[in-house]
C-alpha cells in the first residue's frame, strides 16, 4: 500500500514538473505502430498502414491500451490511455522489486531497494512518454521475480514460466539485450567446469529457458517484419545500421560532449556535423555503386573500427560511463527553472545531485559484487547490466538504454549499502515503522 501510494504522489509531482519525457518518443514511432495497428484490428484501418519497424514489444504492450480508447481517439486520448497503463506496470514493477528483495535478502533490503528508487524517481518520468523504458523496466523485474523464485525452490514451474517470459518480452522491448542469452550460455559453461553445484540445480533447465527464449523472440521478430511486408520502407537491419553509424562518431574528437545526439542541441558539435558529413558520402557510394544500405553501413562501420582502434576502445568506455550519467536537455541551463530556484546554477546544483544518487547506487552495486561471494547465483543481476554495456558501447549509447538495468542496480545497491553497518542501522529502524512486529492476543 504505501508502495501504491508514493507512487501515485510521485506521478503527479513528476507529471507537474517543467522537464518532460517526449510524451510520444522518438519521431512517434512505438505510438504511431500501436495507433495503427488498434485501428486495423478495430476495422477502422486498412492493413496497408500497419507496420512494426522497431522493436515489437513497445506494439504489444501499447496496443492493448489503445484498443481500450474510442472511436477515432486523438494522440492526446490514446496518451492517457497509454500513462495509466505504464503507471500500473510501473508501480507493479516496484511491489516485485520489493519481493525479490524480500526473497532473496530480506524484507529490510526490499524496502530499501523500492527507497532508492523513490529517491530519484526516473521510472516515473519515463512513464510519462509512450516509450520502450517501462515495458523493458516490468520484463527485468518479471524476470528476476522468476529467478528469486527458483533460488528458492528450483522445481517450481510457476519460477521458470516467470524468468521465461520476462526474459523474453525483455527482447521484444530491447533486442540488443539478446546478448543476455549468449551471457548466459557463458555462465553455464563455466559452471559446468567449476561450479558443479549451480549447474547440476538449475544447468539443463537454464539452457532450456535459454533456446526457448532465443528462438520464440526471432519468432516474434520475423512475425513483425512479415507483418510490415511492404507497408513501410523501414526496417530493423536498416535501423541497427543507422544507430551504429552514429555511435561511431559519439565522443569521436569530443570525448566530453555529453550533449543530447540532436540538431536543436548541438548543431555545432564537431562530431555531429562529422556524422552528417559522413551520411551524406555513404548516400554517394550507394547510388554510385548500386550497393544497398546495410552493405554500404556494414562495411564502413568494419573498415572505421580498424582503422581506428583507439578511438574506438576510447569511445566505447566513454559511453559506458555516459550511460551512467543523467542531463536534462529539454531546457537549456540558463532557461531552467523548478519552483522558485532557476539559471544556470539552479541547473548544474540539479544534476549534480542527481547523479549524486547514480553514483551511490554505483557504489553499492559495487560494494555488492566485490563482497559477494557466490555471484553466480546473481548472473541475471550483472549479466544485463554487462550485455546492455557491451552493446550501446560498441554502438550508440544514452542513458535510457540502461534505465531497464535499473531494476537490478536497485537490488544490488540496496545489498551492498545493507552491508554498511551505519546504513543498515537506519534501514532497520525505518523499517520498524513499516513492518510492525504483531504481538500476540491475550
């Protein structure tokens, strides 16, 4: 219950605040897809407009939420529509960060996890934008609401089905997690050579969740590009591409540009106008060569990366580290304003503490790992974080990309500061108030 109520409070803080999600996203794309898509199955669309060119799990999850909405509902209805919908799946991602907390610590470090997420409350904005970030954030807690099950009772079913799905819609919402899967495989590989015991209590079912989960996603995937056909001449190859070409040049010759990858932030930037500049000759060799876009990309992406190797290992750590770190870019500094403190000042005090709190959660995840000592059992807790690393630093980062990590973060951070005498004396009498001990009836 008071999981339910601060959220809600939060939601109307963060919902009167003058930084805002895109409430649409990106160019509209997962809102437009689902729109669409509502419609058609409405038989108030023709089949022609219906396409899924991004990841398919924002459509799925979105268009349940539309079909709900009237008639020819305008983008502002469906937006309603739409926030409720990440509200409850975010508040019922806390109540699980709380379980598995509970599960596999104990309640007190539950509590404290769900505490760290209230201390800087992102979910909340993120709920406020038909994005991919809630759908992936509810995936990984479903996930690790599964594992925490089976740590416990590795023959219940009801665990398995639970990591299965979850690991599964967490795909479809974020493919480039699929790395998660070969991560995995790692793991069981050296568990089979050094820790007998993890593999012989969970090893065959783990590969198992493992297949079925790769395979039912590239399903799923292939399903939506059956489904586009030729109603739109975007495509998921396409777009991987495209992303990657731009991370080729994030933080190329501007390693401390933290700027918002975007024409109205940094139409100045070096990099930026290099990556534009660049766009345009790949475009040139296409239509000299007759040579089709990914080749084109593909192979320019390769012969970069060769040629200049210490640009991009240097490239890759600075996006880790970027990925990490949080600005607000839908207001320029000296236009900032909360309440009555605003400028330039107001701005920088603001995202020092807020990354203030990325860095404490940094700390305890870290405190967590180097001090645990069977962290095998927690392979889905670092192995997401790790997948989702090596992915956007090998390609295009912003911090949103690990926001779905953050479920993990919470639960590890939470761990590692319990272990932290002072924090833990804290925790425990906060607590009190929340878990009251019941005495008996005379």
């Amino acid at each position: 219950m008071l999981i339910v109520i601060i959220s809600s409070l939060l939601m109307l803080v963060v919902l009167n605040l003058p930084i805002k999600a895109k409430p649409f996203g990106d160019e509209f794309s997962f809102h437009a897809q689902s729109k669409n898509l509502a419609a058609y199955l409405k038989g108030d669309l023709e089949y022609s407009k219906v396409y899924i060119t991004k990841a398919p799990g924002p459509v799925i999850f979105y268009t349940p939420a539309y079909l709900l909405a009237p008639t020819n509902p305008t983008d502002q209805q469906l937006w309603t529509y739409a926030v409720i919908t990440t509200f409850l799946i975010s508040t019922l991602s806390l109540l699980l960060l709380f379980r598995i907390g509970a599960t596999l610590f104990s309640k007190e470090v539950g509590f404290f996890a769900v505490g760290l997420s209230f201390v800087f409350p992102i979910h909340a904005y993120y709920s406020l934008g038909v994005l991919a970030e809630i759908p992936a954030f509810f995936s990984l807690a479903l996930a690790l609401y599964g594992w925490s099950i089976i740590t416990v009772s590795p023959d219940k079913k009801r665990g398995w089905v639970l990591l299965t799905i979850g690991m599964w819609f967490l795909i479809l919402n974020r493919p480039n997690t699929m790395l998660l899967l070969g991560l995995g495989f790692m793991v069981l590989g050296y568990a089979f050579l050094k820790r007998k015991d993890f593999f012989n209590a969970y090893g065959k079912k783990l590969a198992l969740t493992f297949c079925v989960v790769g395979l039912s996603s590239f399903a799923v995937l292939q399903l939506a590009k059956k489904i586009t056909g030729t109603n739109s001449v975007e495509n998921q190859e396409n777009l991987f591409y495209f992303v990657a070409h731009q991370g080729r040049f994030q933080f190329r010759d501007e390693p401390t540009d933290f700027r918002f990858w975007d024409n109205d932030v940094r139409a100045d930037s070096k990099d930026y106008q290099n990556w534009g500049k660049s766009g345009g000759e790949l475009g040139t060799i296409m239509e000299q060569s007759n040579r089709s876009y990914t080749d084109v990309y593909r192979e320019f992406l390769i012969q970069d990366a060769l040629e200049h190797p210490f640009l991009f290992a240097r490239q890759f750590f600075v996006k880790c580290f970027y990925g990490h770190v949080y600005f607000i870019n839908s207001v320029r500094p000296k236009d900032f304003h909360l309440g009555p403190i605003q400028g330039v000042v107001a701005y920088w005090f603001v995202i020092l503490m807020i990354n203030a709190v990325n860095l404490l959660l940094i700390f305890g995840a870290l405190l967590f790992i180097f001090r645990q000592k069977n962290l095998i059992h927690y392979w889905l807790f670092w192995g997401v974080i790790v997948s989702l690393l090596i992915f956007h630093g090998l390609t295009y980062m912003e911090p949103r990309y690990m926001f779905p990590s953050r479920v993990a973060f919470y639960l590890m951070s939470a761990a590692g500061l319990y272990q932290l005498q002072w924090i833990k004396n804290k925790v425990n009498f906060i607590a009190k108030f929340v878990f009251p001990t019941k005495h008996p009836i005379h």
